[in-house]
C-alpha cells in the first residue's frame, strides 16, 4: 500500500476555510418553525445565513404576535430587562414607541444589555443585508413606531414585526 503524504499546514488550513465557509447560524426550515408559534408566515422575501449572521425577511398573513412558545410581554424597561435576563423571549409592548425609542429605554436602565440587545441583531446582520433596499428597510422599521420589536434571548435573536406591509424581519449575530 503506497504511503500518502502528510497534509501540510497549508492544506489544512484551506480545508478548513472551505469547511467553514459553508457554515451558517440558520437553516431556513428550522428558522420557520422557530417562528412559527409567534407569526403567521407566509413566503420568504430574502433569507441568508452566513457563519457571522442571518436575515431573513417574510411576508406575513396576519401582523399578529402570538403568545406562544414562551414569549412574554413587557410594558416598561425594568421587566423587559428582568424577562431578557432571565433568558426569556419578549416582546416589547411599550405604548407609542419605535424599536429605537425603546432601545434607548432599555439603555438609560442598564446600559450594557439595552446595548447588547439592539447590536446583537443589527450590527453583524448588515454584513447579511444583500442591497442598500433592505438596509434602508430595516432602519425604517427601527424608527418607526408601528413596529413590534421581539428578542429572544437563547439564541441573540431580534425580530422586527412590520404590520403596515404584513412583514417581519428576523436577525441574529453570533456576537
């Protein structure tokens, strides 16, 4: 039996690289069932999942949250962050706010998690967002108070609910 040659650092390397650049945070399939005591989904706009992040956009049949699965609502910064420490899913129900306004709430209470929170969903997840149109999207989404803003933290995850155009927009960093 003839000998093989030894793999050399080199060609470790490069087989590494190329097993993990097929890795992804998310499979579109499992991200769906994740979601889907929550919200209503209907088909997916735009899905990528890369080994740093994941985006997806999906089109809704209803703009309705429901209160399954675990997920629990707070009104005021100091539950929401009690519930987020606890490891428990929320959704922030914070009257006549958009998902900014409430992010400087969470900020102004404890500045490390409310930062955490919002960062962990935006700031990986723009390497995610594959045009400008979908970046604008999301930012509008942040500063507008018709949004629902959902974290859910096993996992890092900040789901954007858009009732006006029926949409919701899941992201999530492994930072």
């Amino acid at each position: 039996m003839p000998l093989r040659p030894p793999i050399t650092f080199a060609g470790a390397l490069l087989l590494l690289l190329s097993v993990l650049a097929g890795c992804s945070l998310d499979r579109e399939d499992a991200l769906r069932a994740e979601l889907a005591p929550w919200l209503s989904l209907l088909g997916t706009r735009q899905f990528v999942s890369k080994s740093s992040c994941t985006l997806a956009v999906f089109r809704l049949e209803t703009a309705d949250v429901a209160m399954e699965g675990g997920l629990q609502s707070a009104m005021s910064a100091g539950p929401a962050l009690d519930l987020v420490a606890a490891g428990v899913p929320v959704i922030f129900d914070f009257p006549g706010r958009s998902p900014t306004e409430i992010s400087e709430q969470l900020m102004s209470k404890d500045l490390a998690r409310g930062l955490g929170l919002l960062s962990s969903g935006i700031g990986p997840v723009l390497d995610c967002a594959e045009s400008e149109v979908i970046r604008k999207g999301i930012y509008r989404m942040l500063v507008t108070r018709a949004t629902r803003m959902i974290y859910v933290p096993d996992g890092n995850a900040l789901i954007l609910v858009y009732p006006p155009e029926k949409l919701a927009v899941f992201m999530r960093g492994n930072v």
